[in-house]
C-alpha cells in the first residue's frame, strides 16, 4: 500500500531566505543590547552562519550579513529581536 508521504515532490518554503535573514536581525539585536562592538557582532554572526551551514553549504553570504549588522547598529537594535522593558 503506497503512502502518498513517501515519494513528495514538494520544494523548500519560498519564505526560508526571509526567515533566515530575521534570525540575524535578531541575533544582531540582541549582541547590540548585550554590548557587543560591531565588528565582533558581525565576526559572531558570520561564525554562527558557517557552522549552521558547515555540512550543506549555501546560507546568507558575508555581504548580506554585513548589511543587516549596519542597518541594526545604525538604528540602535530597535525594531528587531525580542522587546525591551
């Protein structure tokens, strides 16, 4: 008896760059509130990528991560990661 499930020809979600980008935004927020230059928060950021990414590749490039981190620190964390009391 064949299992539709077994044999799915369905593709990766089309929202997983957006996702990915988000967590960095977050991550980048919360190293910002923490204290973290941002030069160490964009070196922590493109280590945490390379390991998340070590066996299958791909992820967002340095060029990418390096914009979220400006655009965070360039707006003070805010609007990004979890709110602050």
């Amino acid at each position: 008896m064949p299992f539709p499930w077994q044999n799915s020809t369905r593709t990766a979600p089309r929202g997983r760059a957006a996702m990915y980008r988000r967590e960095l935004e977050e991550r980048a927020a919360l190293l910002f509130r923490l204290g973290y230059a941002q030069p160490r928060a964009r070196a922590r950021l493109v280590a945490n990528v390379a390991w998340d990414f070590e066996i299958g590749g791909g992820g967002p490039a340095a060029q990418e991560i390096d914009a979220i981190v400006e655009a965070v620190y360039r707006r003070g964390g805010l609007r990004s990661g979890a709110p602050t009391v």
